[in-house]
C-alpha cells in the first residue's frame, strides 16, 4: 500500500514538534541546572571544609555517601568546581593532605567510572592525577584503572593516566605503562611522551636509567622520544648513546643522539661526527647536516678540519650548518684563510656572512652593557621637585 505524500507531510511535521520540544526541554533543564550551580557548588566547598578542618578520617557512614555520590559524574564535576574553589583560597595542599588520607572515598567512583564512557574516564583519571591518589605497586585500585586507560583508543584518556602515574607512580610503573602500550601497539604523541616525562615528580635520572634497562622492548618511535627526553635531563649517557650511532639504528633514533652530543660533550663522539660530516652521500645528507651542527660543542683541529669539508658540500644545510660551527670554534683559526681565499664563491660568501654576523654581535654586546649601566645610574624622574 503507497502512502500518501500529506500522511508523510503530517508524519514529518509531527517529527520536527516532538525534537522542538525535546530541545526546549533540555536547554530548560540545563538553564535550570547553571541557575542551581552556584548554590550546590557552595554546599560542596563547606562540606569539603569542614572535612579539612576536622584533619580526622572520614567514619564508615560518611565514606559510603561519599562513595555513592561521587560516582555521580554530575556531583564529581561540583567536587572539582568546589576543590579549586579552595585552592584558590590557598587550601590546596591541606586539601591534598586530605585526599590522600582518605584515598578510599575515591576507590568505588574508580570502579564505576571504569565502566562508562571515554569521557568520564578521562576526566576521572584527571581528578586522580590532580589528588596525587596513584600508589607505589601494580596493585593498587588507582594504578591498575590508569594502566588499564594507557590502553585505551582516546588519546586524552591515555595522556590523563599516564600524567597521573607521573604525578605519583614509582619509575617502574611508568616503565609498565609504556610497555602495555607497545603490546597494543599504541603509538602515542612523541611530544607528549617526552613532555610527560619531563613531569615526573620522582627521580628522572632513575627513570632515564630505567628506560635504557628495558630499551629493546621499545620501537624507535618511543626510543625517539626517550632520547629526547634524557637529553633534556643528565649527561651521563654519552657512552651508551654512541653504541646507537654505530649500529643499524633507526635514522630518527640517530638523530636524537646526534641532537644529544650537540647539547653534551662526549669525547669520543667527536670522530664518529667529523666522519659524517665528510664522508656524507646524497641520501642520507641530514647526518652530514646534524652532526656539522653538533661539533660546535668539539673545538679541535679535527673538527675544524672535518667543517672546513662541509663548506664545500654541495648541500646548502650542510654548509650553513657547517660555517655556523665553523665561526664559533673556529674564528681565530688560519684553516679559514682557506676558505675566504678560495674559489669556491658560495663557501666564500657564506663564511664571510657568518663572520660578519658574529662580528655585529660581539660589537653589540659592550654597547648594551653600557646602556644598563647608564640605567642603573640615572635615578627614575619620580615627578617631586
């Protein structure tokens, strides 16, 4: 049987009332809730207060509401409001104290909120890390639900779990996070990798050192990001880095540690940078490049040698790299009477850039330090006679 095209009209009209409706009655529930807000915010931030002042646990009956009610993801996101609401007041850290004290409030939330969406995971796991709540052993109730989000599909439920691991976990639990992640074959954000563990709040010597233990269990995705981030952290990895430049390496793992002897002096790293800087092909120039960059921190006529090669490259970031280093150790050297008195117009050129530069430099730095100097002595005009 055809339907006839007003039935359909009317079917449609009837449609767009009933979402009118629905839309009118949610914006009236949210208008609502935003105009209640405030007050259930205040009630919050007493409670909280009176919880902090007493500096005693919470009893049985007071730790089961709480439970129930903050499995509620509308109330936990009025607990936050009212939480920073305090530490704006300067009650942070006894609010922190407490937290901490009290962990168990937290612990059924964490099971409730493991069952619903990515969102409420992220945003709990953010309450977690903010709360410093992670214990120091894999079985723990809040280290087992952010080993668990490490694994997740969302990226800030990822990031959230793996800042709160940072915020309090031990090395060894940050290491576990990063090998689940491996296993599912996650590639998270390199730059959130090292800026994460910048985060760290316990030893990051340690967790570098711990890194390196576990090395091969990591792909020179993670392997990238981990050099980067120790470069950004101790010199006491020159040796164990230079083994990456002489193996089969990852090119992105080499150029890290190519990055981390530009930032440390590791003597023997010298030869192995000069020898890229001359002995470069057309393929791989960016070693040649990097490393003409990195020997500005090995003065010697080795290296003076090995740059002076790199200006007549054919390659323009080798050459710029090249003569860049070249006026910093090199400025005094007679090697560069070679170059300026050469035929090669475009080493000569560039070379004489570099030094002018640096010249102008050098001729601006006497001259602001007499300008803060006159600065200091010249008293302010305070507009009194």
């Amino acid at each position: 049987m055809v339907l006839r095209v007003n039935i359909l009209i009317y079917m449609y009209m009837v449609l767009c009332v009933c979402m009118l409706a629905f839309n009118a009655a949610y914006a009236g529930r949210r208008k609502w809730s935003d105009l209640h807000r405030p007050g259930k915010i205040k009630k919050w931030k007493e409670r909280i207060g009176i919880l902090i002042e007493s500096g005693q646990p919470v009893n049985s009956k007071e730790t089961k509401e709480l439970m129930k009610t903050l499995a509620k993801p509308a109330q936990i996101s009025l607990f936050y409001k009212a939480q920073q609401e305090l530490w704006q007041e300067g009650k942070g850290e006894r609010f922190l104290d407490w937290a901490a004290a009290n962990r168990r409030i937290f612990i059924t939330p964490c099971e409730k909120y493991s069952k619903k969406s990515v969102m409420y995971k992220a945003f709990y796991a953010f309450l977690i890390g903010q709360y410093k709540l992670c214990g120091t052993t894999q079985r723990d109730p809040f280290v087992r639900f952010m080993l668990q989000l490490v694994t997740e599909h969302s990226i800030y439920c990822r990031e959230n779990a793996l800042q709160a691991l940072y915020a309090n976990a031990p090395s060894a639990i940050v290491i576990r996070a990063y090998q689940l992640m491996v296993r599912q074959e996650i590639e998270h954000s390199s730059k959130l990798v090292t800026d994460g563990l910048l985060a760290f709040a316990g030893d990051r010597v340690e967790l570098a050192g711990l890194l390196w233990d576990h090395w091969n269990e990591f792909p020179p995705f993670y392997q990238t990001a981990f050099i980067n981030f120790i470069r950004l952290v101790t010199d006491g990895f020159g040796r164990r880095f230079l083994s990456l430049l002489r193996e089969e390496t990852d090119w992105e793992v080499q150029f890290a540690v190519i990055r981390y002897y530009r930032r440390y002096h590791y003597e023997e790293a010298g030869p192995v940078l000069c020898r890229m800087v001359m002995e470069w092909n057309i393929d791989d120039w960016e070693f040649a490049a990097l490393a003409a960059a990195s020997l500005e921190n090995y003065p010697g006529e080795d290296s003076i040698r090995a740059l002076i090669q790199g200006m007549y490259s054919s390659n323009w970031y080798i050459r710029d790299n090249a003569s860049d280093s070249l006026v910093r150790i090199g400025r005094d050297s007679v090697l560069l009477q070679e170059i300026l008195q050469g035929t090669d117009r475009y080493a000569r050129d560039m070379l004489q850039y570099k030094l002018d530069q640096l010249g102008k430099a050098l001729d601006m730095e006497p001259a602001a330090e007499a300008a803060a100097a006159l600065e200091q002595e010249v008293a302010p005009d305070d507009g009194r006679d």
